[in-house]
C-alpha cells in the first residue's frame, strides 16, 4: 500500500538515484544543491556534458548491443530502441514498451501507439515516420507493464540522452508522469503541468498526457488539453 512514509521514501530514493546520475558521488550541501540542482542544471547540456560528441544513432545503438546493465533484460523479448526519422525537429518521449512493443522491438505500436499516431497525424498534421522520432525512458519492457524503477530508469538513462544528443530535435514532448518526471528530474503532478514549457538541455520541452492515460480517461477535457498542447508544439516548430 502507497503509505505517506512509503511515498516519500521513494521520492527520496528517486532523487538520491537522479543525484547520482548527475555525478554526485556525496549529497551536496545546500547552497551547492540551490546552484546545481535548479531544473535546467539537473539535466545535461547536449553541448558541453561529458557525452558531448558527435554521435550517431546508430552508434547509440551499438553501445547499447545486447544490453543487460539492468533486470528488464531478464524479462523482455526485443529490445525498443526507437523509431522515426534520425533528424526530426520532434521527439517524443514514453514509458516503455508494453506487450506489442516487446513483440515488435517498435515503439508505440499498440493500442497507446494507435493513439499517439492519431495524435501526430490527424490531430498535428504530421507524419509519424517522416516528421517525429519515438521513444521510451526505458527500452525494455517491465514486467506486466508495472512504472519502470528508478534503477531500471538511470540505467537506460545515457542511451536517452545520447539518443537526443543525435537527432538534436527543437522541440521534445514527454508523455506523461515518468518521462516528464525523468526528464525533469523531479516529480512532475501531470495533471497540474501538463502544456507547460520546459528545457532540456537547452532543447524545449513540452509536457503533456500519456496517450494511454487518454484512453483511460476519454473525456472532452482531456482530449482538448492534448489537442492545445500540441497546437504549441506546433507553433514552437513553425507549422
Ligand atoms: N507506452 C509507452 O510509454 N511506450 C511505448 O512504447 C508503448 C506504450
């Protein structure tokens, strides 16, 4: 059960891990913390953190190889590394793979992916393929689609940020809790910051609904809050 107590330890747990994916190797004192971990520092910068170099996808992919460096591997079938076009002005940013993903080794191709491309295609005027490259936080499916943990998360997390670091995209969308909370490196409430702007590594973010959350709660509200956050999106990238 999601007691108070237990909430806040995973928070802690949380922000202790996202600590040490920043290098951290002590729990900095505050002023540090006030310099270091505001939202755009949390995160690195594409042209100047360690990784910074010109890469390719595909070279991401090769580091990736066969990955095992965290338990997913035990359970998946195909690895989800991504889709779309290598040089996208936007990126979106999921979960992780579900059953159909797992299957495919695709992103988004199941009943979320029928959601999201609608979303793109109908909603956007874009075409999922030409106009967008896909993602997850994690590329592996967890088992019986339960939230990826926070090891399962920092583990995957420098092959999402090489991932970026290649397409270079103006504009990233997250969808949903974990990807906007992992990209931000906080707890993002969705609800509540759902068509905000964000950065990440000096690349806009733009934070919306999971599509899976949209078919769970199919409601006109819901369906025109993605719809204007994506007008944004729209604007931002000039169509
Ligand atoms: N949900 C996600 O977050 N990602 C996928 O690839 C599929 C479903």
């Amino acid at each position: 059960m999601e007691t108070p107590k237990r909430k806040a330890l995973i928070e802690l747990k949380n922000y202790l891990t996202h600590l040490k994916d920043l290098g951290y190797t002590e729990i900095p004192c505050e002023t540090e913390l006030l310099a270091n971990v505001a939202q755009e520092t949390a995160q690195p910068s594409l042209s100047t953190n360690k990784m910074s170099k010109n890469i390719s996808l595909g070279a991401v992919q090769k580091e990736l190889g066969d990955c095992t460096r965290c338990k997913l591997s035990e359970g998946r079938k195909n690895i989800v590394f991504g889709s779309g076009n290598a040089n996208a002005d936007l990126v979106f940013v999921g979960e992780g793979p579900g059953a159909d993903e797992d299957e495919q080794g695709l992103p988004f191709v199941g009943r979320s992916g029928k959601k999201l491309t609608e979303i793109i295609e109908k909603g956007m005027g874009l075409n999922r393929e030409k106009d967008t490259y896909i993602c997850n936080i994690v590329k592996c499916r967890p088992p019986g689609n339960r939230d990826p943990e926070p090891d399962e998360v920092s583990a995957c997390n420098p092959f999402l940020i090489e991932q970026l670091q290649a397409i270079k995209p103006k504009v990233i969308v997250a969808l949903g809790k974990s990807a906007s909370s992992t990209l931000l490196g906080r707890t993002v409430p969705i609800v509540k910051e759902r068509g905000t702007w964000h950065e990440y590594a000096g690349i806009k973010l733009m934070l919306t609904f999971h599509p899976s959350y949209l078919i769970r709660f199919y409601t006109l509200e819901n369906r025109k809050a993605v719809h204007e956050d994506m007008k944004k999106v729209l604007k931002e990238l000039g169509r």
